[in-house]
C-alpha cells in the first residue's frame, strides 16, 4: 500500500508516517519510480509505535525495543529496557488511576449546586 492508504488506514499524518521512517521505526520498500509502499503488516506496526509513543517511550527507545517485537527474541541488555519501560508504564498507570478515581469520588459525593456564574471556568468546555 502507499504512503496515504497507511496513513489513512491508521489515522497518522503522511509527515509523522515520514518521521517514523527517518528514525528507524518503519522501513518501507521503494517503487522504481520513488514512492514507498509498505506491506499489509505496517497498519499493526504503526499502531505499535503510536501506543509505545502514547506510553511517553522516546523513539530512541522505540528503535530498540522493535527487533525483540520482530524477532521474538531479546538480549539481556534489551531485557533491561524492556523490563525499565514496562515499570515507568505501570507507574505511569498507577498515577492516571489514582487520578481517575479522585474524579470519580468527586463527581459521585459532591452535590451538585446552582450557580449564578458559569458552570466551569471560561475557556473550558462545558
């Protein structure tokens, strides 16, 4: 598939498609003609690294952590990595569920009051 079909199929601008290519993380094969085409296999690729980069991983990390997704297989400093990223990520979880149940209690123990002045501060979405 070309350049735009991925990035329509996986909601990635063609640029960032791009990005991933100059940093290593996507290799896509080349036509005669220039115009990179990639296999059916890019669209779960790309997904791939747009969760890892959601995840707060730089693309360095990215870069490193792609062969052992390949190959299936990792070497013990690649185990280190992984095993470092998978605590920030636990953490990083830890952190959004305390949030979230914060919010929770409030919505749920809070009264709700009328207010003359608006609802939430201005600027915010209702």
């Amino acid at each position: 598939m070309k350049i735009g079909e991925l990035a329509a199929r996986t909601e990635v601008s063609v640029r960032a498609l791009r990005y991933y290519e100059e940093q290593g993380l996507l290799r896509p094969q080349r036509t005669s003609t220039g115009q990179r085409t990639y296999p059916e296999s890019a669209v779960e690729r790309v997904e791939f690294i747009r969760q890892l980069f959601a995840a707060g991983l730089a693309s360095r990390t990215i870069v490193a952590i792609l062969p052992c997704i390949d190959t299936g297989a990792i070497s013990p400093a690649q185990h280190d990595l992984l095993s470092t990223e998978l605590g920030k990520i636990d953490d990083h979880i830890r952190r959004l569920t305390e949030a979230r149940n914060r919010l929770a209690t409030v919505i749920t123990t809070a009264p709700v009051i009328e207010s003359r002045g608006p609802a939430v501060p201005s600027g915010l979405p209702a």
